[in-house]
C-alpha cells in the first residue's frame, strides 16, 4: 500500500511515507511520519495533507503523525467523480472511522483545523471511546465564541456561497495567476505570520490544478471551437471576424435574461435558482439570434457598404462589447437551473456535452464544405472573388452567409459558456477574436482564403487547448500567454505566406 506521490516528491521528505487506502467507494491518501501514540492531522480548506509538513519536523520524534487527504482533497479520490457537494462533516467523520480500521488503529488523538474541526463533532458523538482527546482550532464550536451566523463571521465566509456555484472552478483556474492569487487569499489572510505559505504555494496550486480537479482540455476548449467553425468558414472567404469576443458575451448575457426573466434575480443560486423566467429553449434560441443578427449586422456592412472585414468587425467588437455592458448593467447574471447548465457541465457517457456540441457541428461543417454546392461556393469566391462572380456566384451573398453562420455559432458558444460558469457577464470572451483565429491558421487555414479543412481547424483547436494548458500548469502569466499566442498567429501567418510564395513559384 506504501507509494509516492509528485506532491510529496517535491517537498523532499524523506521520513514520510505515503499510503493509498481503499475504503468507502473511494482511494484514500495518508501521509505518515514519526513513532508513538498515533494523532491524527485533520486538514482544512483550501488545504491538504501538505499544511501539516512543519509539524511532522517537529511531533515525529513523539507521535505517529496520520494525515490523511479527504474524499476529493490533494491525492484522494472521490466515489462520485466531480461531486463533493454531498460530503458533509457525517460523511467524512465515517471516512475517518473506516480509515482508522484500515490503518489498524484502535484509539488515536485528534487535531483538527476548520474542516477537520467539523467533522471531529459528528466523529466525537459517534465513536467516542475511539478518541484520546481533540484540539480543534480556526473553528467555530457551537455554543462558544461566534454564533456560525453572525454578520461578522459571515463576511469572512463568502467564498462558501461563491464555491456553490459551478461556476467557481473554471473563474478560479482559468489561470494559474487566477488560481494562485485565489488560494494564496486563504493562506495569508487565516494566518497570523503571513509569509507562512510563501515557499509552498505553488504546491498548493499544483494540488487544484491537477487533472481531476479542473474540467479537461476538450471541455476548456469547446466554446473556442464552437466559435473556431465559423470563423473557418469566414476565413475560406478571406474575411475576418474581430468581434467573436463580444457577441459570445452578449448572446450569452441575452440567454441568461431570458433564462431568469430579467434582472431582478440575476444574483439568485441554490433553490432560489430555480425560479426562472422562460428556461433553456427559449434562451438557447435567444442567444443564436443575437448572434445570428450580428453576424447579419456586419455582414451587410461588408458586402452593402463595401467596408473591409477587419475594419467592421473591429468595430462590430467594440459596438457589442459596450451593448453587453449595457445591457447588464456591468455586472454578471448567475444562477440557473440545472437543466440550463447541463449544456455547458453536463456528460453523455464520459464525453463532456459542450464537446459533443463542437463535434455534431464540426461533422455538419465538414459535409457541407466538401460535399454541397454552398461548400464549393465559399471555397471559390476565397480563392477567387471576382472570377466566382463572373462564374454567377452571388458573392456578395456567400460573404454575408458566413458572418451569418459564425454569428450563429458565437450565439452558440455565448450560451454553453453562461451554462458552463453558471455565469454570464459582459467580459466574458476577452481575447476570443485572437484563440480562435490563432485556432484556424494553426490548422492549415489560409488568410487569403480558399485554403483549409475542418478537420485542420479541429487539431488547430485542440492543439492552442494543450498549448494554454500547458502554459497554465508550467506557471507562464497570462499576459505572456497572449504574446504567445500572437507569435503563433504571426508564424502561422508567415509560413502561410512562405507557402503561398512557393505555389506560385512553382
């Protein structure tokens, strides 16, 4: 049962072993140091066994020091994958019970910080002749100190009703700026030498960002690629749409108003959630026809005004943008039901459901471009405008058609990212326009048009998701991520230019 794991590797500690333990559905982490009477270490949030290592230098001498990982905590498992929010302090307090029969500990002391504080009550009450004693510390013990519902303490505890919502895990690691700006909060703000943390909170964020705790690159990626798809067929055309960013935000702030009936319960979550205004069908229809309408917008401008792409959307990113502010006000609407959010969290099997939105439409693009006469038609007035209209192409047509589709899709992708985050607000999709072109020309696409394949915009997706994700996880800033995403986007750029040279060479 005795392994290692990459967490405690780095710590370097060589007197402590680390146990896996199969118990309650689950495979449970232990961290154990030191000889003597065996004391339990109960961790907290946002913690794990490593929150103990300055104890184990100094208690190992004297104790057998147990410090074990709770169900969906560090190194353990959880029996039902991506769901903690059924394990309470009875819960744990059970898994602690079984966890001592496994170890082959009869009676052990307890020390237990916030969390572990909790469940030491219901462990207390169930199995007292099992305890040599308990020290709680950082909680509140009812009946002494703060009530748990006092003003006071209730502005220490907002993240509890931020962590309800299943937006909470995608804001907090959509970087690993954002995730360790947001753990680090914790561990200096609880305490008193506030430096205590400093040399192992990139442990603590390796912990939470490890794969288990955050959605899979293919999830992370979708709504990019949803929106990709479009922009694919605008780029065939040797167009460019700017404005993705902006109308994902706006579409999927109009689904959210529709979902809720306005704004009045923009901020209500829980059972309250559950009072909405005109649900899914309405709000996914909703926010296609935003999007389709600005697609439309700007297409006309286009083909009718004879206003170059970059020129309009730019514009149209701008415009969007400041009607999404508007709109809501500057702030976000959250809260909806779960049939709403099943498109953006949901699973068919243990296929993510926003993939296999991006997937269905992915398979629809493909046989239209390459088995339709609408499909040719796009690829011919991209490789040659003016000779597919002297061949009877409507071009302005087919131009206007495709800022039309992809006006459809950022609808699309607005309304699976609000059901994602549980969120929708008017920043959401900053810095779209870039991943999703970046998305098309690594697959192959040509900026001049008549040039690339789905399925190259697919791996192009694909490879940008691994590519941020792997940045994330290597702790690269996030702006250094956009200036790698620009250098991406200019190389692809150049060697599509190199290529092109060299066609026409030849």
């Amino acid at each position: 049962m005795g392994s290692s794991c990459s967490l405690c590797d780095s710590l370097a500690m060589p007197t402590t072993t680390h146990t896996f333990v199969e118990t309650r559905g689950f495979t449970a982490h232990v961290a154990q140091c030191g000889n003597g009477p065996p004391l339990f270490l109960l961790h907290g949030w946002p913690e794990f066994w490593a929150t103990w290592e300055p104890m184990f230098e100094r208690l190992g001498d004297n104790y057998r020091l147990i410090a074990p990982d709770f169900r969906g905590f560090g190194e353990s498992g959880n029996p039902t994958p991506g769901r903690t929010d059924q394990a309470g302090a009875d819960v744990l307090a059970d898994d602690i019970a079984a966890l001592m029969d496994k170890l082959g500990v009869a009676r052990a002391g307890f020390v237990g910080h916030d969390v572990g504080g909790a469940l030491m009550q219901p462990l207390a009450r169930n199995a007292a002749e099992r305890l040599a004693g308990l020290f709680f510390f950082d909680f509140v013990y009812p009946g002494i100190g703060p009530r748990m519902a006092e003003p006071a303490r209730l502005n220490n505890i907002w993240y509890q009703s931020f962590h309800q919502m299943p937006m909470a895990p995608a804001l907090v690691g959509a970087s690993r700026d954002t995730c360790k700006a947001y753990i680090g909060h914790f561990l200096r703000h609880w305490a008193w030498r506030k430096d205590a943390f400093h040399d192992v909170i990139d442990i603590f964020v390796d912990n939470f960002l490890k794969p288990g705790n955050l959605s899979n690159i293919a999830a992370q990626t979708a709504v990019i690629a949803i929106v990709a798809i479009g922009q694919h067929l605008v780029i065939l055309t040797r167009g460019i749409d700017l404005s993705v960013g902006s109308v994902v935000a706006l579409a999927g702030l109009g689904a959210a108003m529709v979902a809720k009936g306005g704004l009045e319960s923009r901020f209500a979550v829980g059972a309250e959630a559950e009072a909405q205004g005109w649900g899914w069908p309405a709000a996914l229809l909703a926010s296609c026809l935003i999007g389709t309408a600005c697609g439309w917008l700007q297409g006309q401008a286009i083909t009718r005004l004879k206003v170059p792409p970059f020129v309009v959307t730019l514009g149209g990113m701008s415009a969007f943008r400041g009607l999404a502010l508007y709109m809501a006000g500057g702030g976000p609407i959250s809260g909806f039901d779960e049939a709403y959010r099943w498109w953006g969290q949901g699973y068919v099997g243990p296929v993510p459901v926003p993939v296999i939105i991006f997937l269905a439409f992915a398979v629809l693009a493909h046989f239209v471009l390459t088995s339709t006469r609408y499909g040719r038609s796009v690829y011919a007035v991209g490789g040659n405008p003016e000779a597919a209209r002297l061949s009877g192409l409507d071009v302005d047509r087919i131009t206007t058609s495709v800022y039309v589709i992809i006006g459809f899709m950022a609808g699309l992708g607005g309304f699976v990212l609000s059901a994602r985050l549980n969120s929708a607000e008017a920043v959401a999709g900053l810095t779209y326009e870039l991943t999703v072109i970046a998305s098309v020309v690594i697959g192959g696409t040509s900026l001049f048009g008549g040039i690339g394949t789905i399925f190259g915009t697919v791996v192009g997706t694909l490879l940008i998701g691994v590519v941020l994700n792997g940045l994330v996880l290597n702790n690269v800033s996030s702006y250094v991520q956009q200036v790698i995403i620009g250098v991406i986007i200019v190389l692809a750029v150049a060697f599509d230019t190199f290529a092109k040279s060299r066609r026409r060479r030849a």
